[in-house]
C-alpha cells in the first residue's frame, strides 16, 4: 500500500484546480473571442448591407443622376447601351435644339426605334437635354426637359397616342422620346446654315444684336452712321457677348447698327466659346481659343474714351484658324480683344479667311459651299483725322462690306467663312 503524504495531496489538488482554472480562462476567453468576432461580422454584414440599400436607392434616385456618360451622336444620345432620339425625324430635333415645338399630328416612328419606357434612364437622359420642346412624353408618364423643369413629373397621364406604326402627342408643347438598343448611326450630310440678324439706335448706347431660335452666335460687325468727324462719331465696341454682338459708338449718343451673324448645323450642334486678351501700351495684341475650337469671328473693345490719337481704331480682323488681332490708338492705347470659336458635334467645322487689297470701300464674298461667320477690317491710314474715322465693317449677304474715313480713307476687309465638313 502506497501512502501520500498530506503536503503531495495538496500539491495536486492545487494544481489540478490551476489546470482547471486557466483552461475556464482560456475557454471564457475563446468564447468571448467568438461572440465579439460573431458581434463584429454582424455588424459589418449590417453596415454592408444598409450601404448598399443605399446606394441602391441612389443608383435608382433619377435626381442623384449627373449626365456623365452620355454621347451625343447627331440628333440622338448613347446612354448606359442604349440610344435615345426624339419627336418627328423630319424635323431634326436633337438634343440641344432650343426652339420649343409640338409633335401633335400623326407621324411614324423612326426606323427600329421604340417609345422609350418609364424608367430612370429615360428620366435622366430627358432632364440633361433641351429636346426642342418642354416635355417629353415615355410609354406612360412625362417628364420635363432641362429648359422646363429638369426631368421633374409633368403628368402621370398618358399623353401618348399611337395608330399603327404611327404616333404623336395629345397635348403641347409635348414631343415623344424614342429609344432603340446599341448605337446611332448618323445619316445624311451635316451642313452649316448661317443668318444675319441687326439691331439700330440713334442715341446710342450700347446695343445688342441678338439671334433667330435656334442659331449660335459666331460673329458679327458694326456700321457707324454717325460720319461728322468728331467725338460723337469715335469707336468704342464691336464684340461677341454670350449669344448676342454687342456694339457702340461715340462718346455721347452715336447713330451705330449691329450686326449679329449666327449659325446653325443640320444634324447634331454647334457648340461656340468666346475668349479675351486685355493690353495697355503700344502694339499688336491676338485672343486666342482652347484646343478643338476653329475661329469663327471676333472683335475689340476701346477702354480709351477720349477724343484723341489714342482712340483711334486701327484693326480687328482673324488671325489664323484659332484667333483674333486686335489694336487701339495711333501710338499707345488700352483694349480687349475678342475670339469667338465654334465646333459642330456632327463632323468637322472647316474654314478659311478672306480679304480685299487696300482702298477705301470694299466688298469681300466667301467661296462656294462656305458661309460667312463673321467680318473684320484693318485701318490702314494711322492719322488722327477724318480720314481715319471708322465707318463700317458688316455682314452684307454672304460676304463683309468695309468702309473707313469720312472721305478717300485706307482699309483692308476681312470675311471668315465656314462649312461642315464630314
């Protein structure tokens, strides 16, 4: 028989409750491990979860959708694999057509193009454009376009008719949007259509110019029929502003026409910018345009409105395909000089510049199949006379007049031109 003693006895029971203790530590520490891993996964999967609940309700939100990722293709629009077009194809409505119509008589529907349905899609490709109209109506409800409510509930009544193959609106000024799967392909040549709009004042002021719906500025001119040599008959501007040309002679009340030549494409837009270039001293100074940009007009401001040989004009003409020349003040004068530049989103905007000799009146055409976009001239007599008045530089038909010195004067006329090339 074997004996223990008392001590050995305790010495084991001590350390089989050690073993017993730390092994409750380790399984107490383990399973809280656990539950805070558990608590912790939970709570990332619930996080995860109302992050995307909420970015699924964004995506679905058609006020949260910017017009990133749309491509406008002639007069339709590419968006997430889908096309969008509007109203009758004969009327050539696209996306940033300005004018307002209503498609409320009977037409078909363009080839293999649908009525678009009431989704978000549809909603954000109507509220980014203009579309010609105020609403555009889906297979179910309308929505205005940016020039009306930006892409807002117009009605939740159908105000869609169809017959057929046929379709139009039942009420104004409402157009249908269509939609087709893929890409548009454009069809038919792009052409430049260019007008001439005036705007005439006798106690001139500064007058603006403004242009027909639907056309872009481009360029314009100035005639003075103020022709005393004096104060009354000086230069002070001819120039782009926004949409409009904006002029003024005289200091005081002078007799000015302006003149405001603006352009149109047949397929897709054209997108115009105006850039300035301010100088004070003596010299020649060029306003340049952005990269993609062809120079289609420009003109100068006269900051120096006193009587004398620094308000003299000297010259606003083109300058190369990308800006405009400008110079004030026979010796030193302050200015700004004016580019206006446009591009066309269906082909190419090409165009070219051309000018008389030197004489006193001049009238300059453009070649065939270019339209006239906007007019310079160049004094070429540098006295402070009447001889070095400024009397006109203006659109006349499709080509520039030019005129300078209230008698036999000096000048060289300058007629930009353009057209769409594909």
């Amino acid at each position: 028989m074997t004996y223990f003693s008392s001590r050995h006895v305790t010495a084991a029971t001590k350390e089989r409750q050690s073993k017993e203790r730390n092994s409750k530590e380790r399984n107490n520490k383990e399973r809280s491990n656990k539950e805070r891993a558990n608590k912790e996964r939970t709570n990332k999967e619930r996080a995860n979860k109302e992050k995307a609940t909420k970015e699924r309700k964004k995506k679905n939100d058609w006020k949260s959708r910017n017009c990133s990722g749309m491509t406008i293709r002639g007069n339709a629009v590419s968006y997430r694999g889908y096309t969008y077009r509007v109203g009758n194809p004969a009327n050539h409505v696209g996306p940033n057509t300005r004018g307002i119509g209503c498609d409320s008589s009977w037409y078909g529907k363009p080839a293999h193009y649908g009525v678009a349905p009431d989704n978000i899609d549809t909603r954000t490709v109507i509220k980014c454009f203009y579309w010609g109209t105020h609403v555009l109506v889906t297979n179910h409800k309308s929505y205005g376009t940016k020039g009306y409510s930006h892409g807002n509930l117009y009605s939740a009544h159908r105000y869609l008719g169809r017959s057929g193959n046929n379709v139009r609106t039942t009420g104004c000024n409402l157009r249908v949007i269509f939609r087709r799967h893929g890409h548009h392909h454009v069809h038919g040549k792009n052409t430049l259509h260019c007008a001439t709009r005036t705007a005439a004042s006798n106690n001139a002021g500064i007058v603006y110019a403004h242009v027909h719906s639907g056309y872009t500025m481009t360029g314009g001119g100035m005639n003075n029929r103020y022709r005393h040599w004096n104060a009354r008959s000086a230069f002070e501007e001819m120039m782009p502003h926004g949409n409009t040309f904006r002029c003024d002679t005289g200091f005081g009340p002078g007799h000015v026409t302006c003149y405001n030549q603006h352009c149109k494409t047949t397929v897709g837009s054209l997108q115009c910018t105006t850039r300035s270039t301010y100088f004070a001293g003596s010299g020649v100074r060029v306003a340049t345009l952005p990269g993609g940009y062809t120079m289609t007009g420009g003109g100068i401001y006269n900051h120096y409105r006193h009587f004398n040989q620094h308000s003299g004009f000297e010259e606003s003409y083109p300058h190369g395909n990308n800006g405009w020349r400008g110079d004030m003040g026979f010796g030193w004068g302050q200015y700004t000089v004016y580019v206006r530049g446009c591009k066309a989103s269906v082909g190419r905007l090409t165009c070219v510049t051309r000018n008389s000799g030197v004489a006193n009146y001049h009238s300059v055409g453009c070649p065939g199949g270019y339209k006239l976009t906007g007019c310079g001239i160049s004094n070429h007599y540098r006295h402070f006379n009447h001889l070095s008045g400024f009397e006109q530089s203006q659109p006349h038909g499709n080509g520039c007049l030019c005129d300078s010195g209230f008698g036999s004067g000096r000048n060289q006329c300058f007629a930009r031109c353009c057209k769409i090339t594909q």
